[in-house]
C-alpha cells in the first residue's frame, strides 16, 4: 500500500481513534481514583495488550481496562481477548487479599447488557466467580460495564447505583 493510501486510510479512521483514545484515557483515569497508579508496563506476559493495565501494590489491587469503540459484544475475536486478560487477572486473585477489577468502557448504552453478560459468561467458562459488578454511564458516549473479582468470591459486594 503507498504512504498516500496508509494516510488516507488512517485519515478515515481519525475519529474512531480519536474516540478510542478518549475511552483509554477514561478507564486511566478511574483506575488513578481507586488507586491504581503504578504502570506495570502495559502488556501482559502472554503479548496481550489491554487498553489499562495498573496495579496498587500496597492494597494488591489489579485493574484491567479496555476500551470499546467499534467492537460488539458478540464478536468472537473480541470474546476471545477479554477471555485472555481475564485469565491473567484470575490469576493475581488467586492469592488471598488480592482484588482484580476488570473495566470495558464502550459508547452505546444499548450494548450495556451486552458487555455485561459477555464478561459474565466469559467469567464463567473459566470458573472465575465475580463478587460484583455494574453499568455505570458518565454521559454521552462514556458508558462503563465495571466488575470486581475477589479471592474469596463468596464475599459479595454490592454495586453502587448512582442516581440521576
């Protein structure tokens, strides 16, 4: 492919990448606000490569982030990569007092349930119990399925609902 066509091919895709970024920078931040603030490099040791990867060393708090701006729900290959980083963060909770907070950051609120139940499933399929989880929308465009695995699952937490 010539430059001026890899030009113009990323030229179309300014926005989605635009948003995309948007969505990463979100989930950082949040993951800053529960205390998350030391990068662990980005990439796990298998090669793969979610949006948001920080850790609390103190608390022993893992916090897994991807962002979502043209992937569904529904999509395989999608399923496929959220199955891997779950099995890394399943394996940081193995160790008791260990917290693994996983977080999808996506536009359409009509793919909340979704996003939820795909994480849930996936989950699942891996015998990873989820001690609680969540929708929560910060505005237009700006939705968060949110999930929290414990090493004790059986100590169940309650999702906080805003209220608007």
């Amino acid at each position: 492919m010539s430059m001026v066509r890899r030009i113009a091919s990323f030229e179309g895709h300014k926005g989605c990448l635009s948003e995309h970024n948007g969505k990463v920078l979100f989930l950082d931040s949040l993951a800053l606000l529960l205390g998350c603030k030391e990068s662990i490099g980005g990439i796990l040791p298998d090669g793969r490569h979610p949006d948001v990867l920080r850790i609390d060393k103190k608390r022993e708090i893992l916090f897994m982030g991807d962002a979502k701006n043209t992937e569904a729900p529904s999509f395989k290959e999608t399923q496929l990569r959220l199955l891997g980083y779950l099995r890394w963060l399943a394996s940081h909770v193995t160790k008791e007092n260990r917290i693994g907070l996983f977080a999808i950051c996506f536009g359409k609120k009509a793919d909340s349930v979704g996003w939820e139940q795909t994480v849930l499933m996936l989950a699942h399929e891996i015998d990873f119990a989820c001690s609680g989880h969540g929708i929560t929308s910060f505005g237009s465009k700006q939705n968060v399925a949110w999930f929290i695995f414990l090493h004790n699952a059986s100590r169940r937490i309650k999702p906080f609902v805003a209220h608007n």
